[in-house]
C-alpha cells in the first residue's frame, strides 16, 4: 500500500474587498486629489468631462501602482508585522493575479488620460509609475535616500493635474511639485521612526533604521519642514496668491513646526513620532485647500 499524497491546502476565494485593498485605496486616493489640486490650482474652468476623465485615469495608474509595489514587495512585507495580513503574504490572491491586476489598471490608466486628458499629463503619470516602481521600491532594499527618492515620485501627481488642464506646467506647478516632496519627508521619517523595529528586521538601510538614537531622523525632518513652510510661501511671494493665503501659510506652519520641534527631544520621541504623523496628516489638506481656495477667491 502506498502513502496517500500529501494534502495541499488550497487558498480561499479572493473577495472584492481583497482586491480593493491590494490598490491601497487611501494612499491612491491621496494621489488623485493631490492631482486634482494641481488640475484646480490652474484655474482651467470648468470641464465636467475632462476632470471626470483625469479622475478615472489617475485612480487606475495608481491603484496599478499599489498593486504592482506590493507584488514586488511580498517578501519583505511577509516579515513586517505592520504588513503581513496584506493580500499577497497573508495568501488571500495569487501571486499572478496581482500582477496582471496592476499591470491592466496602470496601462488602461496610462491609455485614458493619453486618449481622454492629453500627452503631457500622460507622460507625468508615466514618470510616476517608472519612479515608484523601478526607482523607489528597489531603493528601499539598498539606499540610505529611499525616502527622498520616493519624495520624488510623490510629487508628481499635482503635475498630471497641471498638465491636464494647460498642457504645460508653470511655476506653481513646479511649487507644488516641491510642496509634496518636502511634506514627505518629515511625514516617513514619523511614520519609519514609529516602525523603526519592522523596517530594520527586513534590512532596509533607511536613516530611522540606522539612527538608533532619532537625532538625525529629527533634525532632518525638521530641515525639510522649514523648507516645505518657505516653499509653500513662494507662490504669494512672487504674486500668484495674496496675503491671506501667506497668513494662512503661516498659522500652519507654525503648528507643524512645532510637532517637528517635539520630535527633536529625546524624551518621548515616539509620542512625538506619532503626533508629528497625524500633523503631517491634518497639514496637508488645510494648506492645499488655502491655496486652491485662494486663487478663485483672492
């Protein structure tokens, strides 16, 4: 009599939801609205098919790119406690099934601003996808500067949404190409320092990792938090906002250098870390919305 082969156990159906969380819809959702500023902050008019299309097409380019990052990453994520009941190393979608998933909605999301949009927002939403995915998420396993290289690709989304309403891009678009890069960087250094431990058990050589005190992590997000405050009052400076916007600019500013400030004590950095994150988090739509707000008011 032979043995009986071994039982194999077979995953369970893939639900919606699983699907759904493999687009990692709220990080998505904050690139189609960072879009959206850059497309209102243009002051286009009003084109209810247009903006319909450039929401379509840059919510499928980035839940292409969600899906694709956490294909890459499922190894890494496996071993993270902040991420292993993700779709992919809790088993809950095959391996292949993310991929074509990701692959599908970032060339049918490419396609449609291309075709619907214009070439120039497409071209934008292209660079976005090749810096995550072949720039950053690489860089995460090797690079000190993973951070910043991910900054960059992060930026970009205000520039789609520039694009897509003038077909270039002038010095507010870019001002708010820099506005997201230096807002990212105190935001991951809170969000590494408080998952410093998951980060360096899959050896990501990222500063909270290697800074095991944080005075470096602190100071630098205390840099780059001056920097976004003098960046974010450049558009009144050279007129494209009035003054308003620069007091409102300021009121913010001033309460996110103050979190940025707390994070800098050694004393209960962690509750700092998470104080500084939720700050990062309040900031953001506050100062996006003073602007927007302000260029069709004042």
């Amino acid at each position: 009599m032979t043995d009986a082969p071994p039982m194999t156990e077979t995953p369970a159906k893939a639900r919606f939801g699983d699907y759904l969380e493999l687009t990692k819809p709220r990080l998505s959702f904050l690139s189609v609205i960072t879009t959206l500023v850059g497309y209102l902050a243009a002051k286009p008019g009003w084109y209810p098919g247009e903006f319909t299309c450039l929401v379509l097409g840059t919510s499928a380019c980035a839940g292409g790119v969600a899906a694709l990052n956490q294909w890459m990453e499922q190894d890494t994520d496996a071993l993270m406690k902040r991420t292993a009941d993700r779709p992919l190393p809790a088993g809950k979608i095959a391996t292949g099934s993310a991929f074509v998933l990701g692959g599908l909605l970032c060339s049918a999301g490419l396609g449609f601003l291309f075709v619907k949009v214009n070439g120039l927002a497409t071209i934008f939403a292209l660079l976005t996808i090749i810096s995550y995915l072949a720039v950053y998420t690489p860089a995460k396993r090797w690079s000190r500067w993973s951070t910043e290289i991910g900054a960059v690709a992060g930026a970009f989304p205000p520039l789609i949404g520039w694009a897509a309403a003038t077909g270039g891009v002038s010095a507010l678009g870019w001002i708010l190409f820099g506005l997201l890069f230096f807002w990212q960087i105190p935001h991951f250094m809170a969000v590494a320092w408080t998952y410093r431990h998951d980060y360096s058990a899959v050896h990501f050589p990222m500063l909270p990792v290697r800074d095991h005190e944080g005075g470096r992590v602190a100071r630098w997000s205390l840099l780059n938090t001056f920097a976004l405050i003098a960046v974010s009052l450049l558009p009144t400076f050279i007129g494209l906002t009035s003054i308003y916007y620069a007091g409102a600019t300021v009121l913010l500013g001033a309460w996110f250098i103050a979190r940025a400030v707390s994070f800098m004590q050694p004393a209960g950095r962690d509750q700092a870390a998470r104080k500084l994150f939720f700050t990062t988090i309040g900031w953001l739509p506050l100062q996006l919305g003073a602007l927007v707000a302000d260029r069709y008011i004042f």
